[in-house]
C-alpha cells in the first residue's frame, strides 16, 4: 500500500489497522474513551506549530488531527453508528446552513449581520438536537439551561472564557476591567485564609476564584488568557533554560545549584529578555 492523497486511502489504512485478524494489535483494541486524549492532544500540537509558524509541522499535524478524526469515524462505523462519510455530510451541511449569504439568498452583508445570523441559526440547530435527543428518550441533556452550550469538555480556561462571554451576552458581566482587579484582589485575600487554616478543599475552591476573576480581566482587555498563559509559559521555558546553559558553562548542574544561584541566573535572563524586547 502507498501513499496517497486521497482521503480513501487513509480511510482503507484505517480499516485495514482495524481488522481483527491482521491488523495492529494496539489499533484494534481502541475505543472512543482510550484515544479521546490523543485527539486533544493533537489538537494542541497543531496549535503549537502555528504558534511556532512551522509551516512542516503544522501540515504533518493536521494530518495526525485527521486521523484522529478517520479514527473515531472507523469505530462507530464498525458499531453502526455512522461512518466517515456522515461526518463529512453533517458538517458540509452544516455550513451550507450556516453560510446562506453565500449560498443561499440572505441581507447579512457585514461581519455583525453575519455574527447575528450565525448565533440564530445555531439556536435552531439546539433546539432541533434537543427534540432528537427527547424523540431518544435521552434523561442526560448537556444543553440544559442557558450556560448549556458551553462544553464541559473544553480545558478549563476555555470552558472558564465561554461561561463568562455567554452570560455577557445577557447583561451578567462587569462593566470593565478596573473593577475586576478589586474582585481579584478580594479572591487573592480568601485564599490567603484558606491557606491559613491549612484546608486543602477550601484552598483548591479559591484557587478556581481567583483563576476565574483573572479570565475575566483578560476577557476584558482583550488577551485572550490561553494564549496569554501560553507566552508566559515560553517565557518560563526561556528563561529556565538560560539558568540550565549558564550552570553547564561554569560546571554546576541544576540538582546541586542553591536556589539563591538560580534566581540569580533568572534575573539575568529577564535582564536579556528585557534588552531584546
């Protein structure tokens, strides 16, 4: 078998690697649950090959994102749930629906009309889930209520982002950022008491308060915290490394350097950082 550039040669690889007599022992034995975090985690390093501007990542990424994709297809097809090409015609479905000014006739002309449209065209489509999912007989409805929507699935600080905008959208958030700083500072002063009483369940709720009002900050200024997250992150990884380079060059490692010689190589690197901008 050869590569190929159409997509039913990687559909035909994935059934083969899936055939109970001579497939890969380790593909036959996945589920939907077991790769779930493969497919996050793909996801992530797509993410990553942009953010490094890889153009060779990021094309070889995608491909592993698809797999992941053909993967759980394969699974359900097997089950008889659906199968790749119901995937293909949801989604082409979907955004044929979604986009009738340019496939159908529609007034929404600017990016605001067109927003406005999406976000009514969305609310049909939950409203027609949940009639499926009541025709089903289903009891546990992920939809429930306004903050529905929001998938619990995201990361956390997404999921924490998306809360706050969806209620926004109904008047519930604050007016700007300066006020939240207070909210912050509030949060900060309650953790400081759980940790004083040593309770390790309060410390973790405060914690979650005080991340959640910081979100909200960066909601406000525009900084999207994932990403803000993900550059001070770098930073640390930069900076870090810097103190390991340094303690190689004078013959000291990083197990047997005090941390007074590791903060003093730190501010060093934050001193270069700084010079170079």
């Amino acid at each position: 078998m050869e590569a190929s550039t159409d997509i039913n040669r990687l559909l035909e690889i994935m059934a083969a690697l899936r055939q109970p007599e001579t497939g890969c022992p380790w593909d036959i034995v996945q589920t939907f649950e077991t790769i779930k975090p493969y497919t996050i985690e793909e996801a992530y390093e797509v993410a990553d090959a942009i953010e490094r501007k890889d153009p060779d990542d990021l094309c070889e990424e995608l491909g592993d994102l698809l797999l992941q994709v053909v993967f759980h297809a394969r699974i359900a097809e097997e089950s008889g749930q659906f199968n790749f090409g119901d995937v293909v015609e949801a989604i082409t479905r979907k955004m044929i629906r979604r986009h009738p000014h340019v496939f159908a006739r529609s007034d929404a002309d600017t990016p605001e009309a067109v927003k406005a449209q999406w976000d009514m065209i969305k609310q049909q489509e939950k409203a027609e889930r949940l009639a499926r999912r009541a025709a089903r007989g289903s009891a546990d409805d992920p939809d429930t209520g306004y903050l529905g929507s929001v998938q619990r699935s995201f990361p956390a600080l997404t999921e924490a982002l998306k809360l706050q905008e969806r209620a926004a959208k109904v008047g519930f958030d604050w007016s700007e950022a300066a006020p939240i700083l207070d909210k912050v500072e509030e949060e900060i002063g309650e953790l400081r008491e759980a940790l004083a009483e040593n309770k390790p369940d309060k410390v973790k709720d405060e914690l979650g308060d005080l991340i959640f009002a910081l979100v909200n900050i960066g909601r406000h200024v525009g900084a999207e915290p994932e990403q803000a997250l993900r550059g001070t992150n770098t930073k640390f990884r930069n900076r870090f490394r810097h103190i390991e380079t340094s303690l190689q060059a004078s013959g000291e490692t990083l197990v047997d350097a005090s941390l007074e010689r590791m903060e003093e190589l730190w501010q060093a690197a934050k001193s270069i950082q700084r010079q170079i901008g």
